[in-house]
C-alpha cells in the first residue's frame, strides 16, 4: 500500500504584490512580443519559400525558433511569478511560526548578479508538522553572521513544507547600571 510522502521543504523568498506585477508585466511584454515576431516570421518565410534562396528559408526559420524561444521565457516568468505570490500568500494565511536552527554554515556560489551567499543546513521543527531539515543558499547579506547552533524565527506550511526564516534575534545587552 502506498504512503503519502510529504513535499520537499523549500525555503521560500517571499514576493510582494509590486514585484508580482513587475515581474508579470515583464513577462507578458517578452511573451506577446516575441510571440508577435514568431507569428511574423513563420508566415514572411511561408510565403517567401519559392521566390528566395533556401539560404533565407534557414535564417526564417532560426529566428522563429529565437522567438518562440523568447515567448516561452516570458510565459514561464509569468507563471513563475504568479506561483511564488499565492505560495507567499498561502503561507501567511496558514502558516505556523517555528524554529530553524543552524547545523552548518558553508561558503556558497554567488548569485547571478554576482551577491556573495552562504549554504545553511536547518533543522525546522515547530507544532503542527514533522521536523525536517533542509538545506539552502541565501545571500550573505541576509543571514551572514549566524553561526551552527543559531535558532532563526521561521514560518512553515505544514502542508506543503515551504518555509521563510528571519534574521536571529538582537543579541541581549547587560543590563544598564546595576549597584
């Protein structure tokens, strides 16, 4: 008989209404665009076949490959944004606060736009769900001085195991004073 296995834990970079939109308004921009090129230069090499060489016919056909190409990038930035937005949503409306504490801190690969990161290993644990651990790379300039055995205020959706974690709390300062 099989079991339900639960959904990978993921850690989440929760998106805001206006990086939605962006994002979208973006992606529709290269989708109808590049689609619009597509439509374009499939019929201009179409009805082109018997008056040019068939050296023109590969070039038609190379650049509506390039810009379906492109449609395809925009769709699937539009369905990607959209899909982070409701999981952001679905974990404010029905997630529980948690624990995340830090089992290792290792040296990551920069970002795309060259941010130095780290790699953290999690334990999650917290009511309403099984522990787990998962491990992600998050820019250095979020969490860049936390340590193993540091806890991380985080988030989860018991459901599907997405997760956000915050920064570690304010170290406690003495007590002013005193005498």
């Amino acid at each position: 008989m099989p079991t339900a296995r639960a959904a990978e834990p993921v850690l989440l970079d929760p998106k805001g209404p206006v990086i939605t939109a962006i994002a979208c308004t973006v992606g529709a921009v290269l989708f109808l665009g590049a689609g619009g090129a597509f439509v374009y230069v499939t019929v201009r090499t179409i009805a082109g076949l018997g008056e040019t060489g068939g050296g023109w016919v590969w070039v038609g056909a190379g650049l509506a490959l390039a810009a379906a190409y492109v449609a395809a990038v925009g769709w699937s930035t539009v369905l990607s944004a959209r899909e982070e937005r409701r999981a952001t949503l679905r974990l404010a409306a029905l997630g529980v606060d948690a624990t995340a504490l830090v089992l290792t801190v290792a040296p990551a690969p920069p970002t795309n736009d060259e941010h130095p990161q780290i790699r953290l290993l999690m334990r999650v644990s917290g009511p309403g769900f099984e522990p787990f651990e998962c491990g992600s790379d998050v820019p250095r300039f979020r969490l860049g001085g936390v340590t193993p055995g540091t806890p991380l205020p985080a988030r989860v959706d018991p459901l599907t195991r997405a997760f956000t974690v915050g920064r570690p709390p304010a170290p406690q300062s003495p007590a002013a004073g005193g005498g």
